[in-house]
C-alpha cells in the first residue's frame, strides 16, 4: 500500500549519515539526494534497496516542525535486527528497547527500538521464527 515515506530532520548531513549508517545492516542504502534548488524545500536523501528509495529524510525551508514519529524497518531475520540496533547505538541512537521478542504482539515479533537525533522512534523488526 505505501510507496515511500518521510521524515522532517533538523539536521541535514547529521541525519543522513546516522541513517546511512543503521539501514546498512537491514540492507539499506542512500539511492539518490536531491537539493532545495531542485525541491524547493530543503535538501532530501532517499534510503532504499535495489536503487528504488523507499524512506526518505529532509529539511524545510518553510518552516515545517519536526515532530517524533514512528517508523519500523523490516529485517530479514533475527540477526539483522540485532545488527541494526547495534549500528544505529554507534552512530549516536538512544536505546529506546534492546533487541528481543514482543509476543504481546505476536509470538516471533522480534523487534529492537532506537531514537534518532530528531527523537524518533525507529524500529528493525522481524516477524519470522528463530
């Protein structure tokens, strides 16, 4: 149902190399960038697999506010989420829930929780059976 998704960030070059960094053990890479010349509404970068960018980051120059949202990444299994949740606690993520089963969800929802610089909550979940 969703084509893509973004994220307002306040700090441009902060939040793509935070996000270059955590979507790496997911499989996820920086695709493409465009300019606020090119937008005309700040810098954007979009992260994606297979050079189709699927979550994207970006500044306002209108003064759009950055508020917490929540986004959660698939992972292919078990060891991708817990990859992800130690490269996003490197490039400066707070931990907002370690890397662990959430049976309150279902009983293989293996999910891990981070905050990024802006505060929001990223997630890597897998949903498959050890």
């Amino acid at each position: 149902m969703l084509d893509h998704v973004g994220l307002q960030v306040s700090g441009y070059e902060r939040s793509r190399e935070f996000y270059r960094q955590v979507l790496a053990p997911l499989g996820g890479a920086l695709v493409m960038e465009v300019t606020a010349e090119q937008t005309g509404d700040g810098d954007h970068a979009g992260f994606g697999i297979d050079g189709r960018p699927t979550f994207w980051i970006g500044t306002s120059q209108h003064g759009h506010s950055v508020g917490p949202v929540h986004i959660a990444f698939s992972a292919a299994n078990r060891a991708a989420v817990d990859a992800f949740h130690k490269a996003a606690l490197a490039a400066g993520a707070k931990d907002n829930g370690a890397p662990g089963l959430r049976p309150h969800y279902h009983q293989h929802y293996y999910g891990a929780f981070v905050l990024d610089p802006d505060g929001h909550n990223i997630e890597a979940v897998c949903h498959q059976p050890a």
